[in-house]
C-alpha cells in the first residue's frame, strides 16, 4: 500500500469543497485590534523612495 492509501484508510478520502466558490474572509477580534492599531500610522516616504511608518500624533512635531 502507498502512503497516501494508508492515510486515506485512517482519515477517510480527502474533501473537497466547491473550488468554484469565493473565499470568504471572516474577520475576529484579534484583527479587528490590528487594524484599529495600525490605523494610528501614516505611511511617509523619503527622498529616497524609502517608505516607513509614523504615528499621526506624532506628524505635526518637528524633530528637534
């Protein structure tokens, strides 16, 4: 037997589910915590083109 056949016996055949249907994203608590905390940050980009985060509080200080 191969081992794919042997784990078919334990585990039954492999289910599929409509491969057709859209995936659906379903947000929980601890995402909806990340958005709210990156929704604090502006991103800002260099005269470089290097790209980076700053807090929106902290936009209008210059530094010092």
């Amino acid at each position: 037997m191969d081992k794919t056949d042997k784990l078919r016996l334990l585990f039954g055949p492999a289910n599929r589910g409509d491969t057709a249907a859209p995936v659906v994203h379903r947000h929980d608590d601890f995402e909806h915590a990340s958005e709210d905390d990156l929704a604090g940050f502006e991103v800002e980009t260099d005269s470089h083109g290097h790209h980076y985060a700053v807090r929106k509080t902290d936009l209008g200080k210059e530094a010092v």
